[in-house]
C-alpha cells in the first residue's frame, strides 16, 4: 500500500468514526438561493437531503454547489441550510437563528443535530432505545461526499436536537 493511499484511507475511517469541524462562524461563502426561508416538510426535507447524496456532492468549505434546489455551501451547515430551503448557506451558529432547541425525544425526521462545530440532518433512530440517531452530514475531509450514517449514543451526546421553524408534518 503506497503512502498516498494508507493517507487516503486513515482520513476516511477519521472522518467515519467522528464529525470533524467544519463552517467557521464567519464563513464568508454565503451562496444566496431564495428570498425567504422556505416552509418544508419532512417529506420534502429527506428528498432534498437525499439529492446531495444522490450526487456526491463533495464537501468543500469555499464551495457552492446548485440543483433543483438552489445553490449552497458545500460543508455540514450549507447541506443543512440546503435541505431546510433557507435564504442561504448557515453556519453552525447561525442555524439556531432559524431553528428552535427541543428534547432529544421528540427528534423527527429533518430536524438537526448540532453544536459549536458540525451539524447533521437526522433521519430516524437506529435503536429501540432511541440513544443512536441515524444521521445525514457533509462532512470532510474535501472531496468527500454527504454520507448516512448512526452516531453512537456517546457521539449523539454531544449535540443538541433543534427543528427548523418552518417545517411542517407530512
């Protein structure tokens, strides 16, 4: 195995195993899509999700990325902000601004997971127990595509469960 891929494959199982920082609070790259926040539903915010994975979309802080539904940064909170439908492109801090906390619990499919440094779409529970949420992100290293995956209940721990204000029940 050449140096280039055991690289290659020690950053991938990185990023596997946990969410790496990602959209510094003063990202510049903003990637304007609609006059105002969309009002979405769960149904809409999985299709949506779901594109990004559908194409690969590869992460990249200083990128943007368009489809059907608008143009977006391409790191963990553009992937959020893309899949809610708002204005433009969030940061980790900002996405509060749109959303509300609420008790892990009452996680629904399209509402987040964030903190300080990463957030994730979450998608539904992997376990009856509801302490392992399967998730949705965009997260590195550059080039690596949005990826599905379940946070254990150690990493789920670290996030706080938010739902954006203008979601609607399918």
């Amino acid at each position: 195995m050449s140096t280039r891929t055991l690289i290659a494959v020690l950053a991938c199982t990185a990023a596997f195993h946990a969410p790496v920082v990602h959209a510094a609070p003063d990202a510049k790259i903003a990637c304007g899509t609609t006059a105002e926040d969309r009002v979405t539903s769960r149904s809409e915010t999985d299709a949506r999700s779901r594109s990004w994975l559908d194409a690969q979309v590869p992460y990249n802080q200083q990128s943007c990325y368009q489809n059907e539904y608008g143009s977006y940064r391409t790191d963990c909170s553009g992937y959020v902000s893309m899949a809610w439908g708002l204005t433009h492109s969030r940061t980790t801090v900002t996405l509060r601004d749109v959303a509300t906390e609420i008790p892990r619990a009452d996680l629904r499919p399209g509402d987040a997971l964030t903190n300080a440094n990463h957030a994730a779409l979450f998608v539904r529970w992997a376990d009856g127990a509801q302490s392992e949420p399967v998730v949705r992100e965009q997260t590195g290293p550059d080039g690596a595509p949005p990826v599905e995956r379940t946070w254990s209940a150690a990493t789920a721990g670290a996030y706080t469960p938010v739902r954006y204000y203008r979601i609607t029940e399918d």
